[in-house]
C-alpha cells in the first residue's frame, strides 16, 4: 500500500510504497520520513500564497527543473505559458495547483499525485517519449 513521505530538509512529499533514496526538489539523500494525509495537505497549502501568478508558478518550474539532473524544462515558451496559466485556474477553481493536463478525482489524497510538478518520472509516457503528459519537462538527454 502507498504512504505518503515527507523530506525533512525541504519539505517535499512524496506518494509511494517506498520513499525516493533522493530527494527530488533538495538533493538530499535519505531525507524522507513517513507523513500523513493531514501533514502532507498542511504542507502543500502552505505554497498557495506565493505561487498566485504565472511568473512564480513558471519561476518555480524553472528552479524545479534547474535542481534536477534528469528534467529540464521545454525550450517552448509558448507551452509554458499556456500551461502556467492552466496551473493556476485549477488553483482557483480546485484549490490546487494540479497538472492542466491530468483530471482530477475530487478525492484529494489521491489527487496529491496531480499536483504540479506531478509525479510524471514514473509514467509510461516520461519512459517511452521522454517527456510528462503535456510536455512541460523533458528528459535532459531529449532535444
């Protein structure tokens, strides 16, 4: 069964059976402990108010992508656009920042996974075309 996780140096949180042996927001290794739903959903509504315009929202992609040794960001400024500005209707309208392309359940522990950067690594889609469901990242290898 999946747990939720929490890295205790930058706060990430993470659904899986297992944790990440590293921490894929910091770096760090061996940071995550095990959480709860309530935790995890304190966690997350605690970015809310600094990530209210498409300037933060792509900011905070770029720094996302820029710490990772396996995402960049697409080279397509047209998409990021779109796709910050779908980020943050889904902020207003849902209460959170989930993936424009992904569609929500209403249930929102299982909806943890859709939040922005969403757990794409682990889609067949990231494995097979190198890049998530609306091509937002891509693998750094791809071009």
């Amino acid at each position: 069964m999946k747990k939720l996780w929490r890295c205790h140096v930058c706060n990430d949180v993470h659904l899986g059976n297992k944790p990440p042996e590293v921490c894929p927001t910091c770096g760090a290794k061996n940071a995550f402990v095990l959480s709860d739903l309530g935790e995890a959903l304190d966690i997350i509504g605690k970015d809310h108010a600094s990530l209210d315009d498409q300037a933060k929202v792509q900011a905070a992609w770029k720094q996302f992508s820029d710490q990772s040794s396996t995402v960049r960001l697409t080279d397509k400024a047209e998409e990021v656009e779109l796709l910050s500005k779908g980020v943050l209707e889904n902020l207003k309208g849902k209460g959170q920042r989930y993936c424009p392309c992904r569609i929500t359940t209403g249930d929102r522990g299982k909806d943890l996974n859709l939040i922005c950067p969403c757990n794409f690594i682990r889609q067949p889609t990231f494995k097979e075309e190198g890049e998530c469901w609306c091509g937002l990242f891509v693998k750094r290898d791809a071009q």
